[in-house]
C-alpha cells in the first residue's frame, strides 16, 4: 500500500470510529490522522500545526507506532497528549496532563488582550500583564510573544499547572519576559512592587457549575483537571473574585478582560456594573453572537488631574 492508499483507508476507517469534540473545532478526521502520522514519524505537531505541513514517507516501524497512537486516540486519549502539541493564537505550546488544553474560543479573549496591549504600548511604550488561572500559560506567553514590549506575570493555583507553564516559557524562550508564580488568585501580587502597577489583567477562569462538572464528555472528564472547569455551585465563584481583588493591581484606567461562559455575559456585565469599581464594560461576542468576554476599565480615581 503507498502512502495515500493508506492515509485514505485509515481516514475511512476513523468516519465510523473517531469521536470529536465540538469545543475542539480544529480535530477533524483529516487533522487528527495527519498529527498522529506526522508524530509517529517523529515531528510531534498540534492538529492546526499539521495543516500546514505535509506528510512523510513511513517506515514499517513508523506504520505500526501510528497504529498505536491510533488506538490511543480512540480510547479517549485527547490529541494534545499524544503529541505533547497544542495551538494558540498560531503558536505551538505544549500540552499535557498538567493543565487544561487551551480551547480555539479562547483565542477571543486572547486576541481582544493582544489588541489592548499594542494601544497600550503605543501611549506608554511598554505594558505590564497579569494572566491569572494562566493553566499550560497560553494567554500570556502567546500575547509575550506577539507584543515584544510586554512583561507578563502569570499565575496559578495548581503547582502542576505552573510546571507546565514554565515549561513553555522555556520552550519559547521567554524567560526574560514572562514569570510564573503559585498561588490562590492574584494573593502572589499581594505587595507594593505590584498594587497599581498592571496595565492589564488576563484570565480564563473556571465558569462551570459544580454539578455539570462530572457530567463532561469522558475525554474531558477523564483526562483534564477539575479544577480548570469548577466555578462553583453557580459557576461564578471565581469571576465574582476577580472583579473585585482586581482594581488594587491596576493602574489608574488598566483594564480586566476575561472570558465568561455562554450565556453568563449579561449578569456578569451587571456585577461589574454593580460593583462601582469599573468606569466603562464591554463584552465581546463570538461568530454565533454570544457574549464571550467582558472587558472592564477601572474607575479614575476621583482627585486624578486627568
Ligand atoms: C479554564 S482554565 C484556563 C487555563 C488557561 N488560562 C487557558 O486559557 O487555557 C482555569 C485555570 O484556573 C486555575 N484555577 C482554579 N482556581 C484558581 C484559583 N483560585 N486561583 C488561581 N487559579 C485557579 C485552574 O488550575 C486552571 O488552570
């Protein structure tokens, strides 16, 4: 059999096996047997990474090693723990059992930060941002990355998590620009070297309720950690957290920006809104409309000459 005759008979046999998750839109049949074929020859790739590339010539031992990523796969190993890959805002990270897959739809928020941190430069040629619940460290390595002017503190809960960012700091080599620190919510900024001083606060918190939490597909339930969904019984719990610690680490006009679940934009709007702490709420909203990231502008303090 030559290449294509077998990239075809397993992609056939994939249609009627392979289960695929809405929330990651870019596994497809074709982008999953691509990235396992392309790792089992040895270039480990996420399944947007493997769109670009073009697959190899496989030796018998290559052959029967993406049988066994196959198989893997199929027993609800998600993709990214296969190959260890995973894209963000076109940059490939790495990723494992340590902390979330970063998802396509938080690109949303991740652009929106992007573009607030390049106006942000341009006024005040350099930004400070804070990425809270940071997980594998995506938001803010990615917007480190693509903004060359901005120093990024991120921070998370999760020990595990934290390796993995530091991993990925490593692995872009943006060690002199982004840090990584443990600790509940922004606790770790809890001195003066960082009260008033952030230009921009990113997070992708937890938003599910509790009870929906076990009830995930397996694949998510089984192999990524709770604490990345679990927002409490209402699902807020750390959203409410955050609007309220955040002003302390802001500048005088920084901005919180963070992404909330479907259909929790309007009451989240109002709890920005109820809490007097913020002077402009916005939300942005995804190709289907809905309301998928708040952004809030800190209030001016009153005596500010400005
Ligand atoms: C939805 S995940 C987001 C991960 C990553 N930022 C992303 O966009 O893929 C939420 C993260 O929040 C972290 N987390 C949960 N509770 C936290 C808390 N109280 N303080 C800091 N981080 C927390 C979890 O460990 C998890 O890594």
């Amino acid at each position: 059999m030559n290449k294509s005759e077998l990239f075809s008979s397993i992609s056939n046999d994939l249609k009627s096996r392979l289960h695929l998750l809405e929330d990651k839109p870019e596994e497809t049949i074709e982008s999953t047997l691509k990235t396992l074929w392309l790792t089992a020859a040895g270039i480990p790739v996420s399944a947007e990474g493997s769109i670009k590339l073009s697959i190899p010539d496989l030796t018998e031992k290559q052959i029967e090693n993406l049988h066994q990523l196959i198989e893997l796969r199929l027993n609800n190993t998600p993709l990214a723990h296969i190959t260890n890959r995973q894209s963000f805002m076109g940059i490939e990270l790495l990723s494992d059992r340590r902390a979330l897959i970063p998802r396509k739809e938080t690109e949303l928020l991740g652009r929106k930060a992007l573009e607030l941190s390049n106006s942000i430069v341009k006024s005040k040629g350099r930004i400070k941002l804070i990425d809270v619940c940071c997980g594998s460290g995506n938001l803010g390595i990615a917007i480190a990355h693509l903004n060359p002017n901005c120093i990024v503190f991120s921070t998370d809960i999760s020990q595990e998590a934290v390796e993995l960012t530091q991993d990925n700091i490593n692995f872009l080599n943006l060690n002199q620009r982004v840090q990584v620190k443990q600790g509940d919510l922004l606790s770790v900024f809890e001195t003066d070297e960082y009260y008033e001083k952030t230009d921009l606060i990113i997070c992708n918190p937890p938003y599910i309720q509790s009870s929906k939490v076990q009830k995930m597909d397996s694949e998510i339930a089984s192999n990524e950690p709770a604490l990345a969904f679990d927002g409490g019984m209402l699902g807020i719990k750390i959203i409410q957290k955050l609007i309220s610690e955040a002003p302390k680490f802001l500048t005088s006009e920084g901005w919180l920006i963070f992404e909330v679940g479907a259909g929790q934009g309007n009451f989240i709007t109002q709890l920005c809104e109820r809490s007097q702490l913020y002077q402009l709420i916005e939300s942005v909203s995804d190709d289907s409309g809905t309301a998928r990231v708040i952004l809030a502008q800190k209030i001016r303090p009153s005596n500010s000459q400005t």
